[in-house]
C-alpha cells in the first residue's frame, strides 16, 4: 500500500512540474519590466549556503554524533542509531535538502555563465559548492545520480545512478575547473557570501583544501591511489604555487552564525531546549578530552554539563535493559547551574564546513605515508594547536607541554597504524559536528579505535552506509535496480566502492 501511495504523491509532483499553464499570456502579465526575470547569482548563494549548512548540522547531531559516540541517546526503543538501527528513512532527508540545493548552486553555475551575467567568481564558487555536496551524497549513499541529476527542467525525472569512482572523477574536474576559474575571477558581491565575504582568493584555497580531503579518502583504492598520492604530491610539493590551500585558522570555511536574520542557528527553533539536552554525552568523547585536561573543555567548557564536580560519560552501544545513569550532557540555552559556560546552540563556529586545522591532519596522514616531503610532526603539531585556538584564539599555553602532559606527543619511532591513530584522534575533535565527517573517515580508516558495546546490531560493524529513500524505489525503479545490481543490496552493511578491498 506505501508503494502505492508513494507512486500517486510522485505523479501529482511530476504533473504539475511539466504541466503547461492553463491561462494564454499568464508568463508575461506576471513579469515586473524593471527587474530581471531569474534570480542572479548573488541572490541564490547565501539561501543555498545557510540551507545546506543548517541540514548538515541538524543531521550531524542525530546521526553523526551518535554514531560516532559523542552523543548517546540513551532509550531501548527501536530505531536508537547509537545501536547501529538505522531505519530506512533515515536516508530521506539529506538525499532530498542536498539534492534541492545541488539545484541552486548548479542555477549559480548556470547564470553566471552567460554572456549578460559572466561571472567566473560565482562560477568557481558554484563548482566548489556542486563538489561538497555530491561529495557528501556519494559517500552516505554510494553510487547516486550525477551526471542526470538535477534536471527535471530538461524532462530528466529518472536520472540514472553513476557509480562512485566515476562521481569522484567529474568532482576532480570540477574541484580543477574552479581552481582556474578562481586565478582569473573578481571578488563577488560580499553581502551574497556569509563564508568567505565575497573573497575569492579564499574559496579558491578551500577548493583546493577539499579537493586533498577528497584525493586521500579515495587514495586507498589500488585502482586511482598512484594517481590520487600524485596529485596530492603536485597540490602541496610540486605545483603549490598554482594550487594555494588554507594557511591559517581565518582562512577556515566557516559559515559564522551571527545571530541575526537569516544567520541565527538552526539549533534556534528547530531543536527544542529540552530535545538539545536530552542525550547523554559518551565516554568516548569526554574521556579524552578529561584525561588531556583540553583546553576546550576546561577553559571553553564547550557547552558540557558537570556530574558531580567533573565531566562524565555513558558507553555507547550499552545492551539493552542496561541504561547507565544519565551524567554529562550538552546545555542548552538554559544553562543551569554551569553560568560560566554558553550553549553550542548560538555559537558561530558551528557552521564549520572545513577548518584549517583539518587540513593539517589530511597533511599529516600523507606525510606518514611518505607521499609529501614536510614531516608528518610538522602537520600534526599544527594541527593539535590550530584544533584548539580554532576555538579559543587567545590560547597562548606551550604546545610541547600540553602534548607530554596529554601524552600524545608526536614518535616518529611509532608503526604506521600507531601513528593513524594518533592523528585520527585528534582530527575527530577537529572534525566535531562537521557534517558526516567523522563517520567518512572511520569508515576509510578504522580509526580513532572505538569501543563495542554489548547492544550493537549488524554484527557491531559500523555501519558502510545510509539506505536509499523508500519512494526512490517507486519514482526512479530502473535506476535504483540498476544501482543495487551493480554496488549491491540496499542495507547498511553494503560498503561503498571507496570501502571495498
């Protein structure tokens, strides 16, 4: 009966998308002489940026975070995602956010390309944005649609699935394309830009930032990893001059939420002050922040509650029939009896898309691979310092002593997987609340090593992804069967192509 149903919502959509208008003329009695017919570039940037920022950050707490053991929902109903019980909806709604924004940026793209409105600012910009999001959609989902995508005004409503490798390749492209398009391109209009005010010098080091995050993901594959460690190689050793990267903390792409207008948080009305501090806060994610003695806990109070003059976590994963005491958790707005410390609710820093400190930890990795000449301590010193003062500015302490007080002090004598560990758990704080970021990179890696608890279900392996929506079966059926056929059933378990030996 969904299936039907579902099919009846799809054809009323796609009628009244392709349904011509029923009154002769009603296209230019509804035109204003004075203003342009289509939205400009300027006016379609920021709605798209807060938009899809706003989606990663809400799903990040429900999702992410509870994956991943920063949070711990504590409950024995079903569904509990901190159990590995992913319910097949889940899927639905960053499928359907990042695919209507993917619709805007290509808009950008589209616009500022023609002769009236050229614009090659907005154009890299549209490039940069198109690559994130395809990014996240393919390494949540697998293989997805690409190169069909997005183009209902062209009659395309069944787009076909591309496979990931080749999703990859054209994000390269793009990710390339912009890098030039950026050398040539003007400052846009600031106002239209709540990331970067206007300065394309700073996208233009942000794609470029991307674009190694997304060749080291990929890099494990024997079939594009000579090519993927090369390019990294060109980006930061042979060719840096004409690939610029972020190169400090301010030049981190941040969506900062002001609080005014269209800039207050999404944590603001759409998450209840109640619901915000309901989970609990996971060991894993306290423990070693306590045991650092970290600055952006005990200094920041990053926004966590005290249980009995210290901070304390739940295990994840717990059997159910077993729930721990509720400890430490996240404030709210309301900030009880801790006055010293503000909610994570308003701050600015929360809109990160990708900061500079971990761009270091991506240098680090490929350094203590061998693949670029700078010393991975270098990287991974820079890291564990700009993760801090990302968050507290004024941090002035020495970083040689806070790392042999943390113990996690930098031992080129270490293995290689001793040594992935050690930037992995740093890049996760790093990486904190960023979308799917943490997840990705434990799917890739294996690390940071976290614990299995009794409760966990699918066999207590991570999940390798999220499920497809349901009424994509219906709207799309060739090419969904054309999609699992190729990667595989359409569960949690079935890793991606990157994940796959």
């Amino acid at each position: 009966m969904k299936r039907n149903i579902y099919k009846v919502i799809c054809t009323v959509i796609l009628f009244a998308i392709v349904q011509p208008s029923c009154k002769k003329g009603f296209e230019e009695i509804n035109t204003d002489p004075n203003t342009t017919p289509i939205a400009l570039p300027q006016q379609l940037l920021a709605p798209a940026l807060v938009k899809t920022v706003s989606v990663n950050m809400l799903r990040s707490r429900t999702f992410n975070n509870e994956l991943m053991q920063v949070t711990v929902d504590e409950s024995d109903s079903e569904g509990k995602v901190f159990r590995y019980d992913i319910k097949n909806t889940w899927g639905d709604y960053t499928w359907n956010n990042w695919y209507l924004q993917l619709t805007n940026f290509k808009d950008i793209y589209t616009i500022a390309s023609q002769p009236i409105t050229l614009n090659k600012g907005y154009q890299g910009i549209s490039l940069i944005c198109q690559a994130w999001v395809y990014s996240m959609l393919t390494d949540t989902y697998g293989d997805v649609p690409y190169s069909q995508s997005n183009q209902g005004k062209d009659q395309v409503f069944q787009p076909a699935f591309d496979k990931q490798k080749d999703i990859y390749l054209g994000i390269f492209k793009q990710l390339e394309e912009a890098n030039t398009l950026l050398s040539e391109a003007t400052n846009v209009v600031g106002s239209s830009d709540p990331v970067f005010n206007g300065n394309v010098s700073l996208w233009r080091k942000f794609g470029n930032s991307l674009y190694l995050r997304l060749l080291l993901r990929i890099s494990g594959k024997a079939e594009v990893s000579a090519d993927c460690i090369a390019k990294i190689k060109d980006i930061v050793d042979n060719n840096a001059a004409n690939y610029p990267i972020m190169a400090g903390n301010t030049e981190s792409a941040v969506l900062r939420w002001t609080g005014s207008g269209y800039l207050t948080s999404p944590f603001i009305g759409g998450v209840r002050e109640q619901d915000w501090r309901a989970p609990s806060i996971a060991s894993f994610f306290i423990d070693n922040l306590t045991k650092w003695a970290d600055p952006r806990l005990y200094q920041l109070s990053w926004s966590v509650s005290t249980y009995n003059g210290g901070y304390v976590g739940v295990p994840s994963g717990y059997a159910p029939g077993n729930a721990p005491i509720k400890k430490s958790y996240f404030l709210s707005n309301v900030q009880g009896t801790n006055t010293s410390a503000k909610s994570l609710m308003t701050e600015p820093l929360m809109g990160n898309i990708m900061n500079y400190a971990e761009l270091q930890f991506i240098l680090a990795e490929a350094a203590a691979k061998g693949w670029i000449s700078t010393p991975a301590k270098t990287y991974y010193d820079n890291g564990v310092l700009n993760a801090i003062t990302f968050w507290l500015p004024t941090y002035d302490k020495s970083l040689a002593e806070y790392e042999a007080a943390a113990d996690i002090t930098w031992d080129d004598n270490k293995t290689l997987d001793e040594k992935m560990e050690m930037i992995h758990v740093q890049k996760y704080y790093t990486i904190f609340w960023t979308d799917f970021e943490q997840w990705f990179e434990y799917r890739r890696t294996g690390h940071p090593l976290l614990p299995k608890g009794a409760g966990l279900l699918n066999g207590g392996v991570m999940p390798a992804r999220i499920p497809y929506p349901v009424y994509v079966q219906s709207a799309n059926p060739t090419s969904y069967k054309a999609a699992i056929a190729s990667q595989g059933p359409d569960l949690i378990s079935t890793r991606v192509w990157w994940q796959k030996p």
